[in-house]
C-alpha cells in the first residue's frame, strides 16, 4: 500500500489569520483559497496548488503566525 503523500501549506510571511476556509476532510482543487492572512493592512488569500484533501488544519482566526509555519496539511 503506497505511502500518504502529505503537502504542507506555510505561511510566507508574518501575519494574523483572518479566516479558515476549509476543515479536515475538505476536497481542493488548484487554486482555491484555505486560509486569509492579513499583513500591513493587507489581505492575503493562501491558495493550493494542487489539488488534495485537507489532512489537518494548523491554525485558527486570530493567531499570529510566522514565516514558514504550517497553516494546513493536504494528502493527495
């Protein structure tokens, strides 16, 4: 049986979490938007790049995340 591939979604650059647009078990396609970041005034939407499903999710509104932090792990 083939090994989970796991993608890890990191945050790339200091900034408060805003929205958490999917949970666990989600299905994603190629651009869609999982978290909304805000920095400097500054709405940033995270989007995949490849589709998956949502194998866990880091963060919730109001956390302060850093660069490189995981914000949400897919499976593919």
């Amino acid at each position: 049986m083939p090994r989970e591939q796991v993608t890890e979604i990191v945050a790339e650059m200091v900034a408060n979490v805003m929205t958490v647009a999917v949970g666990p078990g989600d299905r994603v396609e190629a651009g869609d938007t999982v978290v909304l970041l805000e920095s400097m005034k500054m709405e940033i939407p995270v989007l995949v790049e490849e589709p998956g499903t949502v194998r866990a999710v880091k963060v919730a509104p109001g956390d302060v995340v850093q660069e490189g932090d995981v914000l949400v792990e897919l499976t593919s």
